[in-house]
C-alpha cells in the first residue's frame, strides 16, 4: 500500500511546482538574451547602454544584456542585417544609407536625433560657413558615418569637392591628422572628437544642421523581421532604456561615465573626455518636431526631410517612404525627460 501514497505524493509534487513556475513573475525566470553592438570603442554617448546594466535595470526586465564595441556603424548595421547581433547601436544616416539599398533594418529608438555630423574647424581660424574653406586640406575617413551625406552638406552649402583639398584617412588616424595639423579640418561626429582634441587644438564645429540638413545621429537598428519576432523583447529593451536616459538627463550625467568606466575597468579610458562627449551630444537630443515627445519618439517629418536630402545626392528611390526607416512601435508615451 505505500507504493501509491509515493506516487501520489509524487504527482502533488510535481503539480506544485509546475503551478509555482507558472504564477512566477516573468522576471524571476531565465533572462532573455541579448547582444548588442555599439560603432566604436567606448565614448560617453554609449552611457545609456552600460549604465542600465550596471545598475541592474536589464536585469530587473528580465535581459540578460551584451555590450560590445563596435568597428564603425557601418559594420555595426551589417552585423545586424547578417543576424549576428540583436541590436545595433550606431548612427542613423548609416542605418539609412543601408535601407536604400535594401538591406532590411530600421531604427527603433531615435538618440541623437538632431544630428552631430560636420567639420570641427580650428576655433580661432575665423571660418563660419564651407564658402569660407575654400581651397583648405579637410580630412574624411571613408566609409564613415559623417562621410555618408557629405556631399549633400557641401551642396546645401554652396559648394562642392573642387573646392577643398580633400585628403582620405583612415578613421583610426582621423584625430591625430587633424591634431598635428596635416590638415586644415576633419569630417566627423563633432561631439565626439571635440573633447578629445581640444587640449591640442581648441576646436569649434560646422555642423550640417548649419546648412539645413537635419541628418539623425545616434540610435537603435535592428532587422526588421525583430520588429513581430522579438517584440516582447525589443519593448522591453526600448522602455529601460528610455528610462535611463531620462535618468541621465536629470543630472546624472556623471554616473553614466561612471558605469562605463565600471564596465570597461580593464582599458584606458578618461572620464572627463568621455563626459565632455556626452555633455556634447544631449542638446542634440531633439529636434523642433520631437520636442516634448517621449524619449526616443521619432518624427515622420524629419525622416521625410532625410529622404529629400538623399534623393537630391541620388540615394534613395522615389518610392521610399519615412515607414522604411523607422517605427515608434516599442517607445512608452508616458517616459518624458523633464524639463
């Protein structure tokens, strides 16, 4: 007669446990995964990422995050478009340049969105606008990001590639170029080099918003078969993440460059550059139609002025519309920085 009452306190057992699983909060089960790419080695702009990890906020969403650095948005738009990482951290006018050629990502977060894209120029050279430049040595590192609209920035502003020197490096060699004075300018994303040279060479920007084209910067790509397939994920990811960087944007700064130097304990970084960097980009966060939307919200009408500007350079077909390159599907109304 025992043999039955083990079976059936077996079974009671077992029933416990599964009824114990099943009313568990989502997050007190496995972590879903996660691998994220960022465009380049560690800079201030990436404190949103490291700093909702070290604080624990992806795990209290039940994500089990990877930040890896990136080897250029470019790279970084291609290994999400291959399905070798999950989302990408890079720089929109490079996600967009890939749309135009079919590749199938979309932005699901808008950052930067006013766009840090232009010429860090010598702060003393007197130099306001390109028609002042004429004839100068300016650096581009090919197959960047800021290379992309290049020459929409130089036709919207009245002039053209026969009006400069314009001297190819590598992105790698970029900053010292520029520092040692090999040349008179760099093409790049300002609020990120600046801080870094300015020691060397005081610097000031020429940025393509100067001229016009509102070109987004910084944001978040993934494929765009994510979009239903990983949903519940991707709006999970998006909600921290908005709300980190509204933490940010409270005063909080220092603890986002913090966190990265947690993070990343083991390379040679310096704090105050990286804060300089980020100080650099926030009043890039909005644009005239996103302001006062909730952190991320993307707007038709600036991806409509995108589309127009790579139409004018040719590239991007007529039938390409601002859906193509965005969703506002994963972005939580109610998460608002303050004013």
């Amino acid at each position: 007669m025992r043999q039955p009452k083990k079976i059936l306190a077996g079974c009671v057992s077992a029933l416990v446990t599964s009824l114990a699983l099943a009313m568990a909060p989502p997050h007190a089960r496995a972590a879903d995964r996660v691998t994220v790419a960022t465009d380049w080695s560690p800079h201030g702009m990436i404190s949103g990422l490291l700093l909702a990890k070290q604080n624990g906020a992806f795990a209290a969403a039940g994500l089990e995050v990877e930040v890896l650095d990136g080897k250029g948005s470019t790279t970084t738009v291609q290994q999400v478009a291959a399905g070798q990482i999950d989302i990408g951290f890079g720089q929109l006018s490079s996600m967009a340049a890939a749309v135009a050629n079919a590749i199938p990502v979309t932005s699901i977060m808008g950052l930067v969105q006013a766009g840090d894209n232009g010429l860090m120029v010598p702060a003393d050279s007197g130099w306001k606008t390109l028609a002042d430049m004429k004839g100068k040595r300016i650096g581009v590192a090919a197959g960047s990001a800021s290379a992309t609209f290049f020459d929409a920035f130089l036709k919207a502003g009245g002039v053209s590639r026969g009006d400069f020197n314009i001297i190819n490096v590598d992105t790698t060699a970029l900053t010292s170029t520029y520092v040692s004075g090999a040349t008179d300018a760099a093409l790049t994303t300002v609020a990120w080099q600046k801080p870094q040279v300015d020691s060397a060479r005081p610097s000031r920007p020429i940025f393509y918003s100067d001229v016009g084209l509102l070109i987004p910067g910084y944001g978040l790509i993934v494929r765009k078969d994510a979009i239903e397939g990983k949903a519940a994920i991707l709006r999970r990811f998006v909600e921290v993440q908005q709300k980190t960087w509204v933490h940010i944007f409270a005063g909080h700064e220092q603890e986002g460059i913090d966190a990265i130097l947690a993070q990343r304990s083991g390379m040679r970084l310096d704090g105050a550059i990286m804060l300089a960097q980020l100080r650099g980009f926030m009043p890039l966060f909005e644009t005239p139609a996103t302001k006062g939307k909730p952190m991320g919200w993307q707007a038709e009408s600036d991806w409509q002025n995108t589309l127009r500007i790579m139409r004018e350079v040719g590239m991007a077909k007529e039938a390409m519309k601002p859906a193509d390159m965005y969703t506002n599907k994963f972005i939580s109304d109610g998460i608002v920085r303050a004013k």
